[in-house]
C-alpha cells in the first residue's frame, strides 16, 4: 500500500475512535443516577425520541424534543441548568447530548442504555422485591 492509502485508513481510524470518545462536559450517567436528577430542581429533562415513541411510552416529567428538532428548539432550553437527555438506547440522547454541547451547553448527562435500561432496571427491582 501507497502513502494515500495509509493516510485515508489512519484518518478513517480517527473519525471512528473520535466518534465513541467521552466528550468532556457530557457525562454518561445510569438510570438510578437518572432518577436521582428527577428530584433536583435546577434540571431540564428531555427524551429525544419521535413524538409517536414519546407517546406510547415515556417517563415523567421528560419532555419531548425529538432529535430532528433539536437545534432548532434549542431557545426552550436554559443553559444555566443541567440538562438530562434520554431515548430508548442511548445512542440519539448521546447525539442530542453532542449537539448541546456544540451549541454552549455545559452540564449534559446522557442516560446509558436509555428507556431500556430504565424499564430492564424497574423490572430486576419489582422482582427483588
């Protein structure tokens, strides 16, 4: 292989590793530390999920601001507060957490594993119990 070929793969390499870094001021959060926020009153708590996924399952009190919307509702939004964003995987909420953080915002907390997780989590302590 040619100099142009190593250089492609290497930069290739880089956007991938780039794209699953941590980014500093996001920090990747679990649901208890989720539920946790829901008690902070300085907290603004979005599900990034379509208006139809929102609908038929959602936890109180997130609002919905789907993904596709995000930038362009970005005025609802204080960037005093901290800011939760959740989906059903974590994989949107983690982009929605990048787009905030693009755009000012400095205390984002994404929600691994997203509703999923949530609803995995509520089940494992409904059956401890």
């Amino acid at each position: 292989m040619g100099f142009h070929e190593w250089l492609i793969i290497i930069l290739i390499v880089i956007l991938i590793v780039t794209r699953f870094m941590p980014v500093k001021g996001i920090k990747n959060i679990t649901t208890m530390d989720a539920k946790d926020k829901l008690q902070e009153k300085h907290v603004q708590l979005i599900d990034v999920r379509t208006p139809g996924e929102y609908n038929r399952n959602h936890q109180k009190p997130f609002r919905n601001i789907p993904l596709y919307e995000l930038t362009q509702r970005l005025t609802e939004l204080d960037k005093s507060k901290d800011i939760v964003v959740i989906c059903q995987s974590g994989l949107r909420s983690s982009k929605a957490a990048r787009v905030l953080k693009r755009k000012g915002f400095t205390q984002i907390y994404n929600v691994k594993g997203g509703l999923g997780a949530w609803k995995r989590n509520e089940n494992k302590t409904e059956a401890a119990e």
